[in-house]
C-alpha cells in the first residue's frame, strides 16, 4: 500500500499559489538584461499575477474551509481583504512605474518584495491559528522594510527602512512574547481552541492570559499604528517611496485589521469583557492623536500617515463591537479607506514627478487651474476622508456608527464624528491649497465675480514636464470608484457583509 | 397630474454636469435650463398640489442601500411645497446671475450651482431620515468650492471657518440620525428603518431624546445661522461670491429651518417641549442681537447677513411657540425672507458695481440720483423686509408673534422690538445707499440696465404678488400643520401626558 499524500485544497489556496509563482517568476525576469524586459515586463507580470489572485478570490468567494490543517481559514473575510491587498498591490506597482525605487532595488527584487509582502497579508487575514499568525507577520513585514529602504541613493529612504526595521521588530518580539503566553494560557495555538478553552475553564481574568492579550495587542497595534504605539508611522510614510508609502497604508494597515479580527472577535471573544475596554480607550486616544498629529504638518505623506492612525482608531470600533455588523463595517471601511487613500497617493506621486517639491504641500498650488483631473481627484479623495455625503467615506462612518450604535457604544460614534469634524481642519487646507490658487490678490474680488485676467497665475506652479500617466489614471479611477460608491455603495455592502457572516462565532 | 420627484431633484445636476462638457458660456446657459426646468416642475407642482389631501403627495419610495435600510424616498407636503418653489425660483435667478454677468470658469460654477440645488431640493423633499442628512451634508460641498475658487481675497480662512462650524454639528447629526433609526428598530424589533413616517410611530425615551434633539437642533442652528453659533457668518457672507450668496443665504437656512419640521419636531416631540423655553430665549436674544448688528454694521453683505440671523430667529421663535399660528407664520417667513434677501444680495452687486466695487455703506449715497428705477425696486424688497402692513413678512410675523404670544406672552413681547428694530437697519441701509448725499466712491451713476431687470422684476413681482395673496401659501400648509396628520398634535399630546398623570395623582 503506497502511503497516501496529505490532501491539499488547490482550488482554496490559488490565490496564494498565484502570488508565490508571481514572486519567484519576477525576481527571475528581473535578472534579463534587456531594459523593456525589466522595466515594462516584470511590472507587467506584477500586476498580472495580483490580478490573477484577484480573480481567483472571486472565484472562490463563498468558500468556507481551513487549509494546512486548519491554519489558515479560507472565508469571504480572508478573501476580501486578499482582494483589497491585491489592489493596493496593482495601484503600487502602477504608482512605482519608471520610479526611483525600482530603479536603484532592481525591478525584478522590488516586484518580487511586494508580492511576498502581499502572500504575508494573505496569510495573516486568514490565520487561525497563532503559529500562521506569527509566519504571516512576518512574512509581511519584513519585504516591507526592504522596499521602505528601496530608494538607495535618498538617505530620507535609508532612514525609513531602518526605523521601520526597529520599531518593526520590537513589534513583533512584543507579539510573539504575547503569543507565547496565550498559548500558556490556554494550551493550544488553534484559535477555535482556545476560545473553547476559554470558554469552558474561564480563564478569562487569567493573568497569564491578560499579559498575553495585552502584549498581542501591544504588537498588532504597532503594525496597524494605533497610538500610543504609532510614532514610528509619520516618519516611515515621510521617507518610504510614495507607491510604498500608498501600499503600506492601505494594505498593511487592512492586514493588521483583518488579523486584529480573527483573533480578538473568535479567539479572544470569551474574554472581550477584558479587551473591549481597553480597545475602546485605545480606539479614543488612536482618533484623538491621529486628528490633532495631523493638523499642523505640510508633508503630504505625515499627513496621510497621522490621518491613517486617525482612520485606525473609527476601524477599532468596529473591532470592539464584537458583531458581525462590526466585521462588515470595519470590512467596508477598508475598502472604502484603500479607494480613498490610493486616490490620494497618486496624486502625490503625479505631483512629486511633475513639480520636484517632494511631497510638500505647495505642491499641490494651484492644481485646479493647470490639472483639473488631478485637483478633483485630490479634492474627493480628502471630502471623502473626511467622511462628506455623496463618497463613499460618508457610508463608511455611517456604518461603523451604525455598528458602535447597535452594540451600546454610542459614545464611541460621538468620538468618531467630533474626531471627523477635527479632520476636516486639515483636508481642507488640502482642498485649500489645490483651489485657492495663490495669496489674496486683491484684483479677484470684482463684485459678483466679474471676469478676472486668465493670465494672473503666473506664479503658480511650472508646468508639468514628466507627468506620470499611470498615477494619474489610478488616482482618477479610484476616485470615480469613491463617487460610485457614495451614490451606489450596495455591492460593497453586500462584499461586506458576506465578510461579516465569515466569523461565525458573532452573532 | 404625476410629477416625478426625482427628475425635479435631479434636473438641475444633471443639466449642469452635461454644461461642464461644452465650452465656456454654454455651461451657463446649460445650467439655467436645468434651474429652469426644476422651476417649471415646481410651478407645475404648486399649481397640482391638492390642498385637502392628507399626507405625503407625489411620493417616490424606492430601495437603495437596503444594508442600512435607507430608502430613496421623496415626498412633498404643505410643510416643504412652498419652499421648494422658493428654492427653484431663487436658483434660477442665480443661474441666470451668471449667464448675464460671466464668471471665470462658468462652467464649473454652474455645475456648483446645479449641485447645490439638487442636494437643496433633495434635503427639502426627503422623506427618509438618513437621505435627509445626507442632502443636509451635501448642500455643503459646492457652497465649499465656490468659495475656494470664487470668493474674496480672505477666502481660505473663511472657508474652513464655515465648514468647520457646519460641519461639527451636521456629523453630530448624522450620529444621532443613526442612533435615532438603531434604537427605534431596537424598541420595534424590526428591521433598521429611517423612513421618517415609521421612525416618528416609535417614541423614544425622554433621556434619550432629548441627547437626540440636541444633536440635531444644534445642526439647524449653526447652519442658519442662529445667535451664539453665527461666528462663522460674517466672514463666509463677506467671502462668498455674490451669485451663490444670494442662493446661500435665501435657501440654505431655510432647509435648517424645515428641518425642525420636518426631523425635530414629530421625531422627538418630548423634547421638543423640553428645549421650547431655551429655544424661544435664544430667538428672542437672536433676535435683538441680529437687529442690533445689522444696525451697527456698514457693510452691506453683513448688514444682510445679521438681518437674516434676525429673521432666522423669529422663524425659529414661531416654531417653538409649538402653535399652529406660529409654524404657520413661521414657514409663510421662511418663503418670504428667502424672496426677499435673494434680490437684495443682487442689489448689493449693482450698488457695487456703481462704486468701484465698494460693498460699505460709508462709502455708498445718493444712488437714487441716477437710478430711480433701481431704488424705487429696492425700496420695495427693503419695505418687505422690515414687513410693512401689507407684506407678506406681515403677515408671516404676525402669525409668528401671535403663536409666541400664546406661548409665551414675555418673550413675544420683547420680540415685538424686533418688528421696529428691523425698520431702523433696512431703512439706514436704504437710505445711506440710495439718499443722502453722492458717496465718495460711487463713480459711474446710472440706472440699471434692461438685462438686470430680468434678473430683479420677477423677483419683485412675485414678492407683491405673495404679497397681495399670501392665503395661497397658508392653505397649502394648513394640512400638514393643522390637518388629520397634524404635526402638533403629538406634542399636544404629550405636553398633555404630564399633566394628566398629574391629574390622576392627585385625584385619590
């Protein structure tokens, strides 16, 4: 009798398989010498291979299995998110087109980076069990420090990376320490066991298990930014590539929440009555320091950072709520946050090439008169950040107020809204800056808006000479997806709420 | 006759985003067509309205985001027919603002314009609570990029200022909104609904309402502005430009206003009792504070600006008497002052225009001198202001008064000065604008041109003509207030319930 192979669900695990043959093939494309090869080939073959587990996901939506022995759970949550990290994938490799990055890291390593970084994300979404949590976090974080390091010949980069490799690692040794001792605790590592561990020894007040929480929680509030364990966010945003920057805000930050999920809403939940207070004054501290970090910078990229802590504390309320309305609000809200991000972060890219003022405000002068495409993009990537009607960011604080409502956290709406209406201070001296094209010139205010000279903006911005036609594609199709879903936002609630029903340990 | 709400609602977005594709001047005429069309509707509309039907007329009840029960419901009834006449008309008139006199880039500020009368139109017909909201939030935005790309010199600051103000109480709106539809699904234990019709059957606890009427009075009051959250009013007046001003001023507050109708009121109406004394004091203060601003301030933007607050306080003082006189009187107002300051804002550009751009009265005279037929038009909207016997401002502020005087017998009585208060800035403005003697910066005097007429006569006309026969607006809202679904009657109710517990203790 010839011994039997394990059995292994192909059809399950293809996205992951099309994100590892994408990785080894690039890395080895790469290695040709031909310039059209590296430069045009191996992104080609990126965003081929993200596409490919996009469709695969979609494929495979509805399926509700464990693969590898019950490590990594296989469910319309873990592939939506594999859906969302793929896209901030495509959107990163079309924003690091012809960029320095990929230049000096060499296309082929820089491609293969991300889409290793992106099989960790997978893999983490759907851990369910703490050894493929820890495998995934790391298999997503280390590509991540290479690519922030990637612009080898800027030191701002260089110092990026390494800040992120500190920070990064102690984040990690915090979580495995943490993870360590939930497993003392409860004796498993398979999260459905130790919620029946918990369940039936209630062991919840525990204090090898609370050290565990609270050092688990420690690490992914580090991956995710949640203050206090946030500083490290504006300086790596500042100094990473902005395709990386664009990348690691969205997708990273959707990885951090997808685990932050399983673990705390199944195998943690017995114990919420321990977590959830916690969570809900981190969620609190996160807004508050997210909104007032934000109000005085004038690097795009720190404000984006600050605002993505920001954005970090409203999802942790659909993570303490611990329903599976929750789920689906904080799944909508990550996809609604990667359109607007993304939006956001080709814009930066565009203007980067186009005006050489980095990332800086002034950047974006005067937007309105010579790029149209590029302000209104701007404009309803911020309105939508700050949460206004008619984008999709309106339903995704709708939603999650929704969700704090049901569950009695209603003043964690009330923090929600009063941290939104902070932020608007700082979105529109974005929106400021992209319309108000110069200093008060005293000949604009002819009553009525009588015809001003066209000619007067002479000192605005010179015009673009590199212009950057893939970042400005992305950034106006993610914005029309923001408008389409503030007016149409049903499919995504129905993705979401198919993501929501995935944990089925919530009511 | 069936008058689809949607196109109505739609009408003026739709046309002005199609004038964004054509060139230049196009756009505007593009938009006037959509602003046109929407009037039309509402003519049609206050014609059709069937004034002894009960409810809801020319409904529109469809799904659209069934994940948070939110449904594309629209509906008109005597509370919101007039006012969206009023809206349609003053955009029109500000459509056609901007076709007369062209603006930099027209295109995009007729498609501003047109934005900005959907989500108006949207916010005065919804019937769904979120939907409501929703438009509230959105009128927000091309009022935000007028200002960006049109307004004065100080723009940015004033700007942020405003949405800033707006905005914090629209958010805190919105949580309530939600809260409202969760907990009453929560009391039914049915499913989430925000239809306003289902939500105002639930009565919610009295704690609990009365967190809800805050959140959402404190919304109404900032967006109209009313005394004590107006900061960001003189700056936004003194920056905006004119054409959208005029559309700001006469229509935006209004829906603030209607809001208190149409949310506040029937959704929460033990509350409503609750903050009646506060609310009538803040009028009354409103009030007073507005006339006395107006009457100190030179500019005429501000002069208008603080006006409004004033009339926006007694609109506001005839809502709380929580009498059908005084909603009554209180909506009749909401209509006239919206005619009323929609042209006044257009006669501050001619004025304007006549001196070098200066907008201070200090500076202004003896216009009347060159033009006699712009000063005897705006001697008209100026008497109508300050509702001489026989406007309709008299008529609506006697209502107003009257209900308050039932209500409150003191606080009418001190907001009786107002009614003379309001005579002394309206009439100070006129005359240092028009009388005494030349101003030192008015330059070219002449009367106004055929073109300006268009603008400013069937504004006026249609002001005398409410004027001669303002029944036709107090019968068509009659029903929704007084009628067999009458909105007082709940707090009627239960400002009765106490009282009858009362009794009934201290029967035995």
């Amino acid at each position: 009798m010839t011994p039997k192979a394990p059995y292994i669900d192909w059809a399950a695990l293809s996205p992951f398989v099309a994100l590892a043959a994408g990785a080894i093939v690039t890395l080895m494309v790469g290695l040709f010498r031909s310039r059209v090869v590296r430069t045009w080939v191996v992104p080609g073959l990126t965003v081929v291979s993200f596409g490919a587990a996009i469709g695969l996901s979609v494929w495979q939506w509805g399926t509700d299995t464990a693969v590898v022995s019950g490590a990594l759970a296989i469910d319309d949550l873990s592939l939506g998110l594999t859906i969302l990290f793929c896209a901030g994938g495509i959107v990163a490799t079309l924003l690091a087109l012809g960029s320095a990055a990929t230049e000096d890291a060499g296309h082929g390593e820089f491609h293969s980076l991300l889409l290793s970084s992106v099989m960790g994300m997978v893999v983490l979404a759907g851990a369910q069990d703490l050894i493929s949590l820890f495998l995934g976090f790391e298999l997503l974080s280390i590509p991540l420090y290479v690519l922030c390091a990637s612009e080898l010949r800027r030191a701002t980069s260089l110092e990026s990376g390494l800040k992120y490799l500190i920070v990064g690692s102690v984040g990690s040794a915090t979580l495995v320490y943490g993870l360590a001792f939930i497993y003392g605790a409860t004796g498993t590592t398979s999260f459905g066991a130790i919620a029946r561990s918990l369940d039936a020894t209630g062991t919840s007040s525990d204090v090898l298990l609370l050290t565990g929480v609270a050092l688990t929680l420690t690490g992914l509030a580090f991956k995710a930014s949640v203050a206090p364990f946030h500083q490290w966010t504006p300086d790596v945003y500042e100094g990473a590539p902005t395709a990386v920057t664009g990348f690691m805000a969205v997708a990273t930050k959707a990885a951090a929440f997808g685990v932050i999920l399983r673990l705390f809403d199944v195998a943690l939940l017995p114990a919420a009555a321990t977590w959830a207070p916690i969570m809900s004054v981190l969620a609190v501290i996160t807004i508050i320091v997210g909104n007032v970090g934000a109000l005085g910078q004038s690097s795009l990229k720190r404000m984006l950072a600050y605002s993505s802590v920001a954005q970090a504390g409203y999802m942790l309320a659909g993570v303490v709520v611990t329903t599976s309305l929750g789920v689906a609000a904080t799944a909508f809200y990550l996809a609604v946050y990667l359109l607007m991000n993304l939006a956001a972060f080709s814009v930066i890219a565009a203007r980067e090439r186009e005006t050489g003022l980095g990332d800086d405000l002034s950047s974006l002068n005067g937007l309105g008169a010579s790029r149209p495409a590029l302000a209104w993009t701007m404009s309803i990537a911020m309105l939508a950040l700050a949460g206004f009607p008619a984008t999709a960011g309106f339903f995704g604080k709708v939603y999650l107020i929704d969700a704090a409502v049901n569950n009695g956290y209603g003043w964690l709406s009330v923090a929600i809204v009063l941290g939104s209406a902070m932020s608007l201070a700082y979105y529109l001296r974005v929106v400021a800056a992209v319309w108000v094209r110069d200093e008060p010139r005293p000949a604009a205010l002819t009553p009525g808006g009588q015809p001003v000279m066209a000619g007067a903006s002479a000192d605005g911005p010179p015009v673009a000479r590199a212009s950057h036609p893939f970042a400005v594609f992305t950034g106006v199709l993610c914005a029309a997806a923001t408008i389409f879903f503030g007016i149409f936002p049903q499919p995504l609630f129905d993705v979401a709420q198919d993501a929501g029903r995935a944990l089925a340990s919530l009511l | 006759m069936t008058i689809h709400l949607s196109i109505l609602v739609f009408a003026p977005l739709a046309f002005a985003f199609a004038g964004t594709l054509l060139p230049g001047r196009l756009a505007g005429y593009l938009g006037l067509a959509g602003s046109l069309v929407a009037l039309g509707l509402s003519v049609a509309m206050l014609l059709d309205f069937n004034q002894s039907a009960d409810g809801l007329q020319y409904v529109t009840d469809d799904k659209w985001i069934s994940a948070l029960g939110i449904r594309w419901s629209l509906g008109v009834d005597g509370l919101n027919l007039w006012l969206i006449g009023l809206t349609t008309l003053v955009f029109a008139a500000s459509s056609l603002w901007i076709v007369l006199r062209p603006v930099e880039r027209p295109g995009q500020f007729a498609f501003l314009m047109g934005l900005a009368e959907t989500a108006v139109l949207g916010a005065f017909t919804a019937q769904d609570l979120l939907l409501f909201v929703l438009f509230f939030d959105l009128m927000l935005v091309p009022f935000l990029f007028l200002m960006f790309g049109w307004g004065g010199p100080e723009r940015r600051s004033a700007t942020i200022k405003m949405i800033i103000y707006t905005l914090v109480g629209s958010l805190l709106m919105l949580a309530a909104a939600v809260a409202t539809g969760v907990l009453a699904a929560q009391q039914t234990d049915g499913g989430l609904t925000f239809a306003l019709s289902d939500l105002s059957k639930v009565s919610l606890g009295a704690g609990t309402q009365r967190l809800l009427f805050a959140a959402f009075a404190l919304a109404f009051l900032i967006k109209m502005p009313a005394f004590l959250v107006h900061g960001w009013m003189p700056d936004a007046y003194r920056q905006m430009p004119l054409p959208a001003l005029a559309a700001f001023s006469a229509v935006l507050s209004k829906v603030a206003a209607y809001g208190f109708l149409r949310v506040a009121l029937p959704l929460f109406p033990d509350a409503a009792v609750d903050f009646q004394t506060i609310l009538m004091i803040l009028s009354v203060v409103g009030i007073i504070y507005g006339s006395a601003m107006a009457f100190t301030a030179t500019n005429l933007r501000l002069i208008l600006g603080y006006s409004s607050l004033a009339q926006l306080s007694f609109i506001t003082l005839g809502i709380f008497s929580l009498t059908d006189q005084g909603v009554q009187g209180a909506l009749i107002q909401a209509v006239n002052h919206g005619l009323v300051v929609a042209p006044l804002f257009f006669v501050v550009l001619l004025a304007a225009e006549r001196a070098g751009g200066a907008e201070d009265v200090r500076e202004l005279g003896g216009l009347a001198f060159a033009g006699p037929v712009l000063a005897s038009l705006t001697l008209v909207l100026a008497l109508a202001t300050l509702a001489i016997p026989g406007s309709a401002n008299f008529v609506g502020e006697f209502f107003i008064l009257f209900g308050a005087f039932k209500a409150k017998l003191v606080l009418s009585v001190i907001a009786f000065t107002g009614v003379a208060m309001a005579s002394v800035y309206m009439l100070r403005a006129y005359i240092r604008t028009f009388h005494n003697r030349v101003g030192p910066a008015v330059v070219a005097g002449r009367d106004m041109t055929l073109r300006d007429g268009l603008i400013l006569v069937p504004l006026v006309i249609v002001i005398v003509a409410f004027a001669l026969y303002p029944q036709a607006a107090l019968r068509d809202g009659e029903q929704a207030v007084r009628g067999k679904t009458p909105l007082l009657a709940k707090i009627d109710a239960t400002r009765g319930a106490p009282r009858a517990v009362a009794s009934t203790k201290a029967a035995p």
